[in-house]
C-alpha cells in the first residue's frame, strides 16, 4: 500500500472531481491514507464560502493558499508544485480546521483565525507587509501608506499594495482591512465586491442599502 501511495504522488495529486464511484473513493482513502501518513506534502480541499467554492491548501505547517473560485483548481496545484512540492493529494478530512474557522467566520461567530500559517509562498518584503496587515483586528483598517509604514517602508505604499495583491492566504490574512488613505477600498484581488462584502460583515463599513 505504501508503495502504492508513493507511485500516486510521483504520478501528481488526483483530481476527484473527475472520478466517480467505486474508483473516487478509493482514490480519495488514498490521498486521505497518504495526508494522514505524512507521505504528501500538501493537501487540498474545496471549502464553501457565501461567494463560492474556495480552494484550500495546506503543507504540515500549516495553511498556505486560499484560492478564490476564478481561480482554476489546476493553475492553483501547478503553481504549489513548481514552487513547493508536487506531492499534492486532495484530502478534505486534513481541512477540516481550516474549513470549520471559515465557517465560523463568515457565519459572524469568529473573529480571529487559530489556524497555524506557512509563508512559503511569501518573500520577505510581502511577509513584512502581510505581518502587518495580519495584526489589523476584525472591525478595524489601515491604509496603505500606514501599511507600509509599519512594514519599515514609509515610502512604498505602492509596493505595500502590490504584495497585499499577492497575498496567497485572503481572507485568513485580512489584506481586505487595508483601504486607500480617505477610506476609498482601493484594490482587491478577489475584487472590490467581495472586499465591500468583507468589511460589512466585519463591521468596518456600513452595508449599501
């Protein structure tokens, strides 16, 4: 069986979604059996949200993307083994953590994420940026030029808005909580109608009629 997991890793993660029956959820046993065992490297899941399937990614320390539904499964898995490793499994049981916080968040219930984060994916000017914006409690916002400021880069708020733009962890990393100085929304990467929708159920901004 070992082996057998091993030859499935090499071959690339198993996409579900185009197995079906008996041979799905054997294929599924297997990327839970290979997540749980410590043979792959990152696990993958589809997780709800109120604006469509989100894709999830984590590596054994801890969460590392949140794809956006426009955002193809493929390109996503792609770009996780070009950058980190090709030993993907899609395993939704190993993203019931992060699943379950994200439920409570958008059901209103939660505030904060416990769930550990990895920053692989995030150089080290993006990480100072990230850091900060991490700390932005719920309810509340920063702007850019603030953003940057705290990053140690007084001058780079256009560099600040570039690495919040490439934030492969939204939502969980609240990059949605940094708006343009006057309180414009500026930027999003999942766009300003998921931004806006963001800040309302935070708080932060007062709900269109």
């Amino acid at each position: 069986m070992t082996q057998k997991i091993e030859q499935l890793l090499r071959r690339g993660a198993p996409n579900m979604q185009d197995i079906g029956g008996e041979a799905g959820a054997a294929a599924r046993r297997v990327s839970e059996r290979a997540a749980a065992e410590g043979f792959a490297d990152i696990s993958y899941a589809p997780v709800d949200s109120p604006f469509g399937t989100l894709h999830a990614a984590t590596t054994k320390r801890g969460l590392v993307r949140v794809a956006f539904p426009e955002e193809s499964v493929e390109s996503v898995l792609e770009r996780l083994a070009q950058r980190l490793s090709p030993r993907i499994v899609e395993a939704p049981a190993s993203l019931d953590p992060v699943k379950r916080e994200l439920d409570e968040y958008f059901a209103g219930r939660r505030r904060a994420f416990d769930i550990p984060l990895d920053w692989s994916l995030i150089g080290p000017f993006g990480a100072r940026v990230l850091h900060v914006t991490s700390e932005i409690p719920y309810g509340g916002v920063l702007s850019y030029t603030e953003v940057a400021t705290e990053a140690g880069s007084p001058r780079g708020s256009r560099a600040a808005g570039n690495a919040l733009g490439a934030n492969p962890i939204p939502i969980v990393i609240p990059c949605h909580r940094v708006l343009r100085s006057g309180g414009a929304l500026g930027g999003y990467g999942g766009g300003l109608n998921r931004k806006r929708f963001l800040l309302e159920l935070e708080g932060s901004l007062t709900p269109r009629q």
